[in-house]
C-alpha cells in the first residue's frame, strides 16, 4: 500500500555493501522497517532527510508483513541540539530504545507517537530530559505488562494517609498497611508524589519541569529498581547514561605534599 505517513526514526542500521535498514515509529501504523536500497552511496538522494533524530511526512510502500520501502520525502524535522549533544542524545536514545521494546511491531501505538514527538521536543530544547525519561519510563509500565497501581492505596484505596511503593502489591501502600510489606522502598513522600503526577502527564502540555535533585536521585532509584525487579528491562543506552553520571563528578584535589 502507497501512502503518506508521518514517522519518527528509531535507529538505523547498515544492512549488505551499499543499503540501510531504518525503523520508523509511525503515527499510523505503529513500528515499521524500512529497507533503503543505496542508502550508504555517495550521493544519495534522500541522505539529509534520513539522518538520525529526524521526524517528519514520507511516501512509502507499507507492508503489513516483512520491509517497507520509502518512496520520497515531503518534509522533516531535525532535532539539531539532540545530535551535537551527548547527554541530550543519549537521552533522546534511551526513550526512543523504550518505546521500541515496549510495543510489537506493525500494530498502532495510539497516543504515543505525540508522546515520543512531545519528549523528542522537550529534550531537544535541554527542558530537564532525565525527568522526561522518568516520565516516559513510569508510562511505560503498563505496555510493559507491569501497570502498577499509582491512584491509590492498593488495599484500601485510601489516599489520605502518606504513601509508599510496594514492589510485592503492585503499587501504593498507604501508611495503616506499611507493615504488610517490610520490604517496600522507604520512598520519600515528594517522591512519591512526582512519581504519581508523572504517571499521567501530557508532556504537550509541559514547558518546564523542575525537581529537586534529592527527589530526582530518588525517582531514578526507583525506577531502576521497578525496572530491574519487575519490568526485567536492562537497555545498553540506558547503562550509558548510568555511566555518564560518573564524568562530572569533579576530581578530589591532591593533598599537598610537605
């Protein structure tokens, strides 16, 4: 079927001497591969419009089963900041990886696409982007299979009491029934909050996000335990970024030597 679709590029990848292979998350019809015959010869027509970090309408030949062909390029959207920046890319990378994982291939992602669209922008404008990832990874939970009860307290339904995450009851605990799992994550109660507004924000509707870095280092050890232990999701993008924490830490000074 020929027809116009709007697309996001996921990844590419080089396949055989001189073609690509380029998965686009489409608005829809959810992830598709794409084979670009020449795409690796100099000179290729559509190179500018296929680089890494674009997003924008084409007209292809989309299969339901196997590779789908682009035939050309009505306009694109280059995220030029994402690409010059390492920590902006690498963000950028870890949710675009997620949202791969997250959904089969060939299906429509419903809200998603704008949501991806929404980060994307949001990242590439440098507003906060390990809190988008945050948002982007709490979210993803219920694709993942994990769906974690965030409204609530999973025994009561009380929401007036203070809250905690129990990995064991899927979700809230509220402070009368803490005692049912010692081995829930001791979360403060700010973190516990963004942790429940994230879970239901429209990041269309987000101009800025600001956090204070305790609760952000604690929504990121939660989610990396929520990730670890139930979801069972460990990407090499995101051990990147773990990685990238360490190259700011400022240097110990040498002591003085008498």
């Amino acid at each position: 079927m020929v027809t116009n679709f709007n697309g996001i590029l996921l990844f590419r990848r080089d396949y055989r001497e001189r073609d690509m292979l380029i998965k686009f998350l489409t608005a829809e019809y959810g992830k598709k591969m794409f084979f670009i015959r020449g795409a690796r010869r100099r000179g290729f027509k559509m190179a500018a419009e296929l680089l890494p970090f674009t997003m924008g309408e084409y007209v292809g030949d989309l299969r339901d089963q196997g590779l789908s062909y682009i035939n050309s390029v009505k306009h694109v959207q280059y995220f030029e900041h994402i690409s010059q920046d390492i920590a902006l890319n690498a963000y950028a990378t870890y949710v675009m990886n997620l949202i791969d994982v997250a959904f089969p291939d060939n299906e429509p992602v419903g809200r998603w696409y704008q949501q991806l669209t929404s980060a994307l922008q949001l990242i590439d404008a440098d507003v906060a982007p390990a809190l988008v990832a945050n948002v982007i990874e709490i979210q993803l939970l219920a694709p993942f299979g994990v769906a974690p009860e965030l409204r609530w307290c999973t025994v009561c339904g009380r929401t007036d009491l203070p809250l905690d995450y129990s990995e064991s009851y899927g979700g809230l605990l509220c402070q009368q029934h803490w005692h049912l799992d010692p081995h829930r994550l001791h979360a403060s109660a700010a973190a516990i909050f963004y942790l429940r507004k994230f879970s239901v924000l429209d990041l269309a509707k987000v101009h800025s996000i600001k956090v204070k870095p305790r609760t952000a280092a604690e929504l990121r050890r939660i989610l990396d335990e929520i990730y670890q232990n139930s979801v069972g999701v460990r990407l090499k993008s995101k051990r990147f970024i773990d990685q990238m924490s360490s190259w700011y830490r400022p240097l110990t000074p040498r002591k003085s030597e008498d």
